[in-house]
C-alpha cells in the first residue's frame, strides 16, 4: 500500500526536474537511476555497519562514487554536479555491479547541468532507504501512472484497472510460465505476479495502531510460497521490449518488486528471429498501436504476412503460446473489424485456433491520451477446441467515466463480465451448455462468424442494442450507388494547391450540421481536376467523411461544380431513384454515428474503409416517400435557421447617454481572487464538500453555474489563499478561457484564473453590472496578454470604465433586456423542439423510439 510520505517524495522529485527535464518518460529515468544508485550504496552500508562485512559495489576505483560521498561538505555545488554525472556514465563499466543494474545504468547520463537543481533532487532521493523497498514497488508504479496520466507518447497507457481485469480474466497459476512480448514498464507481469501471490496467501490478522495512535486489528495476506516456489516464480515472468529506455525502465521495476534477477531482455519481437523458438503457457499484453511509416519489415515465420504492428504482435502471441497456452490481448478497433485482407486471415486464424472471447471496450477508456475503441481478446488453446461459440461481452462502464478526466462512478460492468467469463469457461470445461448470461453477453457460433466474409470479430455487430422494426426494406448502401470511392491529395500527385481555380472540397468544408463553407474551399488547376479524375464531383453527390473528424455528411449542389475532393471524404453516387438529401438524413442519423464509432481503427487519426462504407445497411422507402421525408426535415430545417440566426446574432446592448457618469469599476464592486490547494495534499481533496470553480465550469457559458466540477475540503479553505464567494455572485475568467463570466448558484470557492465581482447594491444593479461586462466581453477577451496563455490583471478589471445611470434607469435597462432575453430563450426551446421532430422523423424511419432529449431553457450567452 503506498503511504502518503512515498508518494510525496515522489512528487517532490517530479517538481523539482520538471522545470529541466519536462519530458516525463526522461523524469522517470533521471528518478530510476538516482534511486537505483542510492539503493547500492544503502546495502554497501548494510553489509559494513550491520553485518560487519565488506562494501561490494562501491570499491576499488569506484569508492570514489559512492552515494554518500556526493554529500561531502566540502564538494561545491559544480563538484557535486560533475562527479554525479561521471557516475552515471561510469557505472555500468563497474564490474563489480550485477548485470540488472549495469543494464538499468546503460547509455545514463545527465541530462542538465545546473547545480542548484541537482542538489535538491538528489536530497530528496536522499529521504528513501533501501530498508523500505517494500514500499517503493508501488511507490514506482505510482510514478509510472502519474507520468502515464501525461500520454507521453502513449508509452504509458494501459490503465492499471483495465491492466488487473485482463489478468484475471486469464487467472495465470504460478507452475506456468508468463510472457508480455512489449512489456513496456512491466504493467502486465507484475499485474500476473501479484494475481498469483494474492491466489497463495493467507489472511492474517496482526496488530497495529490507527492514525491516531489507537491500537486497532488489520487483516492482510501473507503469501504462502515456499523458498523454491519463489526461485521457479522469478523464472517464470519473461518480458521483451524494443525500447532500451522500457527495458530500463522494467527492470528498475521488477527489481523494486523483489524480482532479484528479472528476465527482461532488449528485444524486437516482430523483426528477430532469435527468440522465436521460446513458447509460454500465458501471454499478456497491450502491444503498440501504432506503425512505423513504411510499415514494418518482419521475418518470414508469421502465419500472417503483414506490415502493421498491431497485426504482427497478435500473431505473435496466438503462435507463442504452449499447445494449452491462454492469452490476454488489448486490441484497437483495427483488429476486429478492418476489412484488409491480412486483418481478416488473422480472425479467421483466431477462430480456428484459439479464441473463447471478444470483451468490447469503451471508446473512453484510454482517456485523456487517445479515444481509440479497444477490445480485448481472450485466447485459450485448450478450451476453444471444445467450443463451437465466441462470447462476446460488451463494456458500457469501468467504473470511471469517460471524460478527459476519468472521474470514478458507481457503475462498472467488469466485474460481472468477469463472472460471466469465468462461468463460460467452466461450463466449457465441465462440457456443460451455457444458458445463464447477463444482458452485456452473447454467445455467437463460430460458423456464423466464419460465414461472414470479413469475419468481424466487432462485438457490437453481433449485439442488438435497440430493436429496430422498420416498416421499410433495409438495403446495402453499396448496392444502390453508382459508385462508392474516395479522393486523393493533390501533392502526392506531383500538383500544388492554387490561390483560385476548381474548388477543392476537404473536410473542414464541411460543419457537422452539414452545411458547406465556401470560405474554406482550396483549389487546384484543371490539369490537376482533370488527373484526378476520379474524385471529380457530380451534382448530387452525397460526401460522408471517412478520416478524422468521421460521419459529416453533405450534398454538392451544382453551383460548387466544377469540384474535387480528397481521401478524408467518401463519394456516394445514387443510382437513379434515390434522394440523396434522403440518404444524408440517414447516415445523419444517431444509428450511423453510433456504428461509426464501434467501427472506426486508428489511434492519432480515426479512419472507416469504403467497404464499411458499402456494408452500411439502411432503411430505403420508395422514392415518393422518401421526397415527403425529405420536405418535412427541410421545412423544420428552415425553422431551426432562422431561429438560430436570432440567438447567435443577439447580444445585450446599453445604449449610452453621453449625461450617464463614466465610473471605474473598481469603485463599484469589491474583486475577490482564488488560488489552487496543493494536489500533493489529500486532505485538501479527499471527500471535499466545498464548490471550487476554475474555466473548465465556464466551457458552456451558463448564466449560471449550479454545480462544480471538482470539490475541495474546508481545510483547504481554511489554510490556502482560496475565498468562499457567496451565492450570486458573478464571476469572471481573466485567464485561460478570457471574457467569459458567470453567476455562482451557491457559496463556491475560485481558482486563480478568476476573479468574483462583489457588486456595492447601493451603486449598481447586480443584473445591470453583469450586462454591461457581457457587452465589453469580447473587448476584454482581445485586450488580453501572453505568449501562449491570454488573460488580464486585476488593475485592468478595476479600470473597466462603467457607465452609470441612476440606479431607476438601470432597472429599466434590465428589464428591456430580460424581455429579449425571453424571446432569445424562446427561439433556443423552438431550435430544441425542431432538432427533436428531426430526430423523431429519421428514428421513425428505422423504427426505433427516439427519447426526447432534455435541454435548460436557459440562453447561453457570452
């Protein structure tokens, strides 16, 4: 369990590198090797002081080295700097070091040169000992997802929850043998570890005190391993890696677990050879998404010939496992669904051969580096020759939510998928059929799946979310088109873009409504147009976006013609007696967006195929109704239009008297400002109970803002510089998300990007000084300064010039503009009730119920 003063040890070494050293994956090294280096010297200590022996690693030439000799009162701070830095590039060369830590000091070296930083890094490095290394196993861990938490690269990006369910799900025993062929910092293997050791304990009761000293009794595990259980374990975890900077990294890790000698070798598992040979009873692991430009280049021996990362390492695992192997395997979208060939022989392969489950993951999970859908195949050798089924689970919730942030909620599907998954394998073990399963499982036969011809292993194909009983035929989108094809960048054609010429259509061309910007047309000559012939548009063709911003879906009228377009956006041309404006209501449609997303592969960029394209089934009445459905949307189209053309056009506006006195505002309004309580303190947020507003409340422009999004702890108000500003009041942002301001519902705490106006009621209507600021926002937003981060001081606020009527005409004002605020708000309910009759009348279409959706009437302004 880590204990609060690890954790800030670890936190205090990050501050101080961060301001040298702000890549986090290099923080981790630079903590690694200082830690590593101070542990040597501890046990050199040990082995003298306390049992009168000799110093091992620390001798000869290399005593001079010795961690405690950096702290010599005598050594300046350039000294200090210079002999830990000769160090670092010494150490490996020390024979007299175990080869895990020559290789952990590999290629270190020091990245900085200022003394001043290193002497307070390494004084808090100086706070662990080697007596406490029971603590540091997960003290690393902790460093490891902090710096995870970065997206750094997405080197450290499996969440430890997500990490612990694959594990379980495929319950490693300790007689068997356990491989990650990209272990990157070990995540899975020491996941595996302590699975096992938990499965080989025994609860013990002992006695210890509580924080307050009270004597209390605490139940824990005590791992019942005898000494050669734990010699054949250590030889049981094998890792590989390509990265020396991840083996590094593993290998301080293993070793803080009490790993003495880990199997963690430098290792290219797609391109080698050397290693092919080597077979292992459970594999674990979430290899790289991501591949090379160019693709990779990897041996002959791969049952499936391919070029893509993903493809390789899941082959890599289904042909490395022993004749009864198991496997675990964190998947993207690509896997299960891409309709290349090199993808599909790889499902079917699979199928055959190895795999029981596909567990659908949501698209949030790897949040806040990468939204990409992930799924988790569950292989095991063993039981698949006895089942002719898949079963699929499909994830709605992990127990946080799917934001950036990844906040923790109370719903959380993966235990009971897990059930589910333990009671399927039982029952295929016991030869017994499985009935019993929850509404998150299927079970789906493997000759149904085989039949397909993409074989897609995509849970969400095989799962009936809504019941849809539409009155009209469903169709193959590929079946009523002339033609479904896609442009081409004009450079990779040996042409450059023009300053006028044909229009050239990308897609941000194109909003999500669907509306066309001419603005952002590019252009091309007509040697260009006439080379890329074909993507040249016709009238009526329908554009639906296939890369990055997916599903934005337009018809070309005639009056953009002559027109091309690139590969970001499919061309769909209807065969005669099909509405195109029909079919672009369709694929508008939340069932597409919602197929889309189950659908989509890629990591940086998210991408759909033309065969997926084609695949899309969708509801096709004649062509007379589908003319009456098309004219009922634009007639609501119209009047959400016009209505939104009112709300976005309207600001509230004074109009001066040139008699009113002009009066700073500081005179007018006390100005309270905040601050941010240390996240390095728990009790600053732990269980808080106090709203704490900073911009990410503001994102809205809410008139009022009702609830916070984070909390703090009364003591974090009582020993920090944060104020508590009472209901009503109006608050503005003066950094970050400049000029937008709100009023708090309820007695709300700030943070420093803020500032809360306290209006003088004697002097100025509150409501009359929060119009007066809307009006100037857009001015304060550009008088902002900074580099890269905007925002104005409080002098400037106090220096706001006010017009001021008497306090009668103020009220006058306010209530003129409350009464075109009404009509704004009813325009805003009327674009709500249009969108909602849209929806309906396309849900109706594929007959399935449409749920109002609830919106505040509330105009949003700013």
């Amino acid at each position: 369990m880590l204990d609060n003063i690890t954790k800030k040890n670890i936190d205090d070494c990050r501050d101080v590198l961060v301001g040298k050293v702000p890549d986090p994956k290099s923080q981790i090294e630079q903590i690694t090797l200082a830690l590593i280096y101070k542990f040597m010297d501890d046990m050199d200590k040990e082995a003298v002081e306390k049992f009168k022996g000799k110093a091992k690693f620390f001798t000869g030439i290399y005593a001079k080295y010795g961690w405690r000799k950096l702290f010599d009162p005598s050594l300046s701070g350039q000294d200090m700097l210079a002999l830990y830095s000769e160090a670092l590039e010494k150490l490996n060369t020390n024979p007299n070091i175990p080869e895990l830590f020559r290789n952990i000091f590999k290629n270190a070296y020091l990245p900085y040169r200022d003394p001043s930083t290193l002497k307070l890094f390494l004084k808090h490095i100086n706070e662990f000992e080697y007596s406490h290394s029971e603590k540091l196993g997960d003290a690393f861990e902790y460093l490891l997802s902090v710096m995870g938490s970065q997206g750094d690269a997405g080197q450290f990006r499996t969440p430890r929850h997500i990490i612990d369910f694959v594990t379980a799900c495929v319950n490693p025993q300790k007689n068997e043998t356990i491989l990650d062929p990209a272990c990157g910092t070990a995540g899975f293997l020491l996941s595996a570890f302590k699975h096992i050791r938990n499965q080989n304990s025994k609860e013990t009761e002992i006695k210890t005190n509580d924080n307050l000293g009270n004597p209390i009794i605490q139940k824990i595990l005590i791992p019942t391993f005898t000494p050669d259980d734990r010699k054949k374990l250590a030889a049981n975890f094998v890792g590989y890696d390509i990265s020396p900077d991840m083996v590094r990294l593993s290998l301080a890790n293993m070793y803080l677990h009490g790993f003495a000698t880990p199997l963690i070798h430098e290792y290219d598992s797609l391109s080698s050879e050397d290693r092919w040979q080597e077979t292992f009873d459970v594999i674990l692991a979430n290899p790289p998404f991501m591949t090379p430009k160019g693709g990779i280049r990897p041996h002959k021996k791969f049952g499936v010939q391919a070029n893509k990362a993903e493809v390789l390492f899941t082959d890599y695992i289904a042909e490395h496992l022993n004749s009864n192997g198991r496997a675990g395997i964190v998947v993207p979208n690509g896997i299960v669904a891409t309709s290349q060939t090199a993808y599909k022989q790889l499902r079917k392969m699979l199928v055959q051969d190895s795999l029981i489950a596909v567990i659908s993951l949501p698209a949030g999970v790897f949040q806040p580096y990468s939204g990409v859908k992930t799924s988790v195949l569950i292989l095991d050798k063993r039981l698949a020759k006895k089942s002719q089924h898949i079963l699929f689970l499909k994830i709605e919730n992990d127990g946080f939510d799917l934001g950036a942030q990844r906040r923790e909620i109370d719903k959380n599907d993966l235990p009971v998928a897990l059930q589910t998954l333990e009671a399927y394998k039982e029952c295929l073990s016991n030869d017994v059929v499985f009935k019993d399963f929850p509404s998150l499982a299927t079970l789906v036969e493997k000759s149904v799946i085989l039949e397909n011809r993409d074989t897609i292993l995509s849970a969400e194909r095989y799962f009936e979310e809504k019941i849809i009983i539409s009155e009209f035929e469903k169709v193959r989108l590929g079946d009523i088109t002339e033609v479904i094809t896609k442009g081409t960048t004009p450079t990779s054609v040996g042409f450059n873009f023009q300053e006028s010429g044909i229009n050239f259509i990308k897609i941000e061309s194109i909003t999500p409504e669907g509306f066309i910007i001419p603005e952002k047309f590019a252009f091309i000559n007509e040697e260009c147009h006439k080379s890329l012939k074909r993507s040249s548009l016709n009238e009526n063709d329908v554009l639906f976006s296939i890369a990055g911003a997916l599903g934005r879906v337009t018809v070309i009228n005639k009056k953009y013609l002559p027109a091309n377009t690139n590969q970001a956006l499919s061309i769909i041309r209807l065969k005669e007696g099909h509405n195109p404006f029909y079919v672009a209501s369709i694929l508008r449609s939340h069932i597409v967006t919602d197929k889309i997303e189950n659908l989509k592969t890629g990591v940086a960029q998210f991408n759909l195929s033309l065969e997926q394209i084609k695949d899309f089934e969708i509801p096709l009445p004649p062509l007379e109704i589908q003319q009456q459905i098309v004219a009922e949307i634009e007639g609501y189209q119209k009047i959400i239009d016009g209505a939104k053309q009112i709300v976005s056009n309207y600001k509230p506006a004074i109009n001066i008297n040139p008699d009113w006195e002009m009066v700073e505002l500081g005179t007018l309004v006390k100005l309270v400002g905040g601050s941010t309580p240390s996240k390095e303190n728990s009790s600053y947020w732990e269980n808080g109970n106090v709203d704490w507003i900073t911009c990410s409340d503001f994102s809205n422009s809410p008139m009022y803002i009702e609830d916070s999004i984070r909390k703090i702890t009364e003591k974090a108000v009582k020993e920090n510089s944060t104020s508590i500003v009472p209901k009503d009041t109006l608050v503005l942002v003066t950094r970050v998300s400049l000029g937008k301001m709100a009023f708090v519902s309820k007695p709300t705490a700030l943070n420093q990007d803020l500032t809360a106006l306290l209006f003088d009621e004697e002097k100025i209507n509150k409501r009359y000084g929060y119009f007066f600021m809307l009006s100037i926002a857009h001015k304060i937003e550009n008088d902002g300064h900074g580099a890269t981060v905007k925002g104005v001081t409080r002098d400037y606020v106090k220096d706001i010039k006010v017009p001021l009527p008497s306090l009668e005409e103020q009220q006058t004002i306010v209530k003129s503009i409350e009464e075109e605020l009404q009509l704004v708000n009813a325009n805003k309910r009327l674009i709500a009730m249009f969108e909602q009759k849209i929806k309906t009348k396309i849900s109706e279409v594929w007959g399935v119920v449409s749920e109002p959706v609830e919106r505040k009437e509330e105009v949003e302004l700013g």
